[in-house]
C-alpha cells in the first residue's frame, strides 16, 4: 500500500518511503511478522562463524582430554582382558577414531592395535578405526568449518591446495596419505574445507593409509622380539615412506619459496 499519493496530469506517484516499502514489501495477502528473540537467536547459532567457533571449542576439549586422560595408554595397557575378538575389534576400531579425531598420534594407536590383536586383526581393526576418525574428523570440518574458512582462501598456497584438493581429491589425498610428512587431522580439515567429495576422500583414505598402517601394526605386534625380521623389515617400511619424504620436500624447497 502506498503511504501517499499525489495526482499531478492523472499519474500517481509514491513517496520515497512508499517505493520503498513496496520493494520490500511480502506477496499480496501475506502478514510481515519481525524476527522474534527465538529466531534472532536461532540466526546467530547457526551462522557459519558461530558453527566454526563450536567446531574450535570441540577439538580444543578434545586435546585437552587426550593430554589429561592420555587414552593411546588405556588402549594399549588398560584394555578389558574378558573383552576378545570380533566385539573387542569392533569396540577398538570405535575408540581408535574418536581418538584419532581428538589427535592422538595415529602411530601409537597403530603400535597398540598390533599389541593387542596381533599384526593380521589388527591391522584391519586399525584400518577401520582410520577410516572412521577421518570420516568423523571430515563431517565436522564440512559442517561446521567450511563455510567460514572458504571465503578466507585468499593466499596463493591456500588457494593452489584447495584447488589441488577440489579437482584431483583421490590423488591428493593418496599422496597426502602416503607419505609421512601430511599429519592425519591436517590432511583431515584441508579436505573438509575444499570441494572434495566423501566417496574420494574415504576411498584414497583407506588405500593410502594401509602401508604405512600395518607397518606399524606389525612392529606393535612384533615389539617383544625387537630383532625379529618381521619387526626390522616393519621398521624398514616406516623409515622409506619418511625419507622419500623428506627427500621430495627438499628438492620443492625452491619451489615452494617462489609460490
């Protein structure tokens, strides 16, 4: 409705509040009701930094209670003796991920998972419990990060790596996997906030890890005969995957100086 109209050769013409009004103004029929406390409130706890401030305070309390309650040591010295085999891989995997999430060093949680059950079960238990940390850990990033920290991909590192991750996720997650030098949770929230999707992120996840992984299974396994050739050549493939590594980021330096 117009606030006022003046006639002038038969023309109506509308104040500037009216125009306004009209512009803004809901369909014909309907009631403009103001945002109510509720619904303000309901628009601030939901918007993407309110999310990303909730997703700082889970894992800051997740670190915290690694380091108060160190659980890579009730996993590996506290485990319940009456619980054994399929339930207790089942249970193990579990609190491998939430522990992975809450960035207990995934070589410890490996060596205690080749001690528990053996190097065949426990490589698949740890394997399992990988998958569903990173799972868990890139739910939480895309949820509650990622619409906050993309509009920040200003920088040209930040945005070649979110371009690297968003067109070729599989191979770069792969080689993220891989190769020592990437921690997991890093790894976790970089693909989290880039456009890669869950079915690449989850695959290249479980087949890059499973060197790496039963390496340090078999060694956990292994401990109590630390000169067994089971154990050495374990050690050999956990020393390869870190040198290759530390060799190709030495030949990039120059390279990465420039970007």
């Amino acid at each position: 409705m117009l606030d006022a109209t003046t006639r002038s050769g038969g023309t109506a013409t509308a104040s500037p509040r009216a125009a306004a009004t009209e512009l803004t103004a809901a369909p014909a029929g309907a009631v403009v009701v103001p945002l109510g406390f509720t619904a303000r409130c309901k628009r601030v706890l939901l918007s993407p930094w309110s999310r990303l401030s909730l997703l700082v305070v889970l894992l800051a309390a997740a670190a915290f209670c690694v380091l108060l309650f160190q659980p890579q040591k009730l996993l590996a010295h506290g485990w319940p003796p009456q619980l054994g085999g399929a339930a207790a891989a089942v249970v193990f995997a579990v609190a491998y991920g939430l522990c992975s999430v809450a960035f207990v060093p995934r070589p410890l949680l490996n060596l205690a998972a080749g001690a528990l059950f053996g190097s065949p079960l426990g490589t698949g238990t740890a394997l399992a419990g990988t998958v569903l940390g990173a799972g868990m850990a890139f739910g939480l990033g895309r949820g509650l990060g990622q619409d906050a920290l993309r509009p920040l991909l200003r920088g040209r590192w930040l945005k070649a790596a979110d371009g690297q991750l968003s067109r070729h996720g599989f191979r770069s997650m792969m080689a993220a996997r891989l190769f020592p030098g990437v921690p997991f949770w890093v790894a976790n929230y970089c693909a989290a906030v880039s456009r890669m999707r869950w079915g690449p992120f989850l695959l290249a996840t479980a087949l890059g890890s499973i060197p790496n992984t039963a390496a340090y299974v078999v060694a956990g396994a292994r401990a109590s005969k630390p000169t067994s050739p089971a154990f050495l050549i374990a050690m050999g493939f956990i020393a390869v995957p870190a040198l290759a590594g530390a060799v190709v980021a030495w030949r990039k330096r120059h390279h990465l100086r420039g970007v």
